[in-house]
C-alpha cells in the first residue's frame, strides 16, 4: 500500500465531508467512520507484516512470549483506543472521546501489573 493512495483517499474523503456536513450532517460521522476503516483495511497486510517482524525478532532474543503480547496488546489498545476517540471527536462528543481515552489507559495499566509485578520480583531475587 502506497502513502499516496493514502492521503488520497483521505483528502478525497475530507474534500467529501467538508461537503457533507454542511448540507446533512448525520450522514458526515457514518462517512468519516467508513472511510476511516476503509483506510485501515488498506494497511491490514502492513500491520500482519510488521507483527510477524517483531515475534520473530523476540524468539531470536529470547524474550519471553508474555512481554512481548503484553507490549503488542498495550499498542493496540492505544491505536484502537485513538481511532474511536477520532471517531467520537469527529462527532462532536468530545466528553465521550475523553472516557474512551480513559479507559484505554486504564486497560493499559491493567495489563502493566503483571510486568511490574515480575520486575520488582527479579529485583527482589537480585537483592536477597
């Protein structure tokens, strides 16, 4: 997938909302929210690319499986989390796009505990 096939469709898509909004503005979020995932569609093969990448670099390393879906998961759950916030921005509910964001620290957070938990167990077995 090229970069300009892109910004293509998003300016194209832009261009068409602009126009959208102003004359049946109900219609502008369903617009936004079906080129937004029609631009995500468009990197699917990068992001398999890009995942495959990195588990075979952490099997080389030796990093455990669990730190590395831990980290995966933490960057999906910011660009998921990113995507909807945008999406309710775009509809104007700000207020919902702060909750989402909130949220999706908080689930981050979540999945931090077991990861803190194990380094503050190795630097325990380091001092005792």
């Amino acid at each position: 997938m090229s970069v300009f096939q892109v910004a293509g469709l998003g300016v194209v898509a832009a261009v068409l909302l602009v126009v959208v909004r102003r004359y049946i503005p109900e219609l502008a979020v369903g617009l936004s929210l079906a080129a937004s995932a029609l631009i995500l569609l468009l990197v699917v093969d990068e992001l398999r690319a890009i995942l495959n990448v990195v588990s075979d670099l952490a099997n080389r390393a030796g990093a455990g499986e669990f730190y590395v879906g831990t980290v995966l998961r933490v960057i999906g759950i910011s660009y998921v989390a990113e995507f909807a916030a945008q999406i309710a921005r775009d509809a104007g509910e700000g207020a919902l796009a702060s909750k989402v964001e909130l949220a999706a620290k908080v689930l981050i957070l979540v999945l931090a505990v077991p990861v803190l938990v194990a380094v503050m167990d190795l630097v325990l077995s380091l001092l005792g």
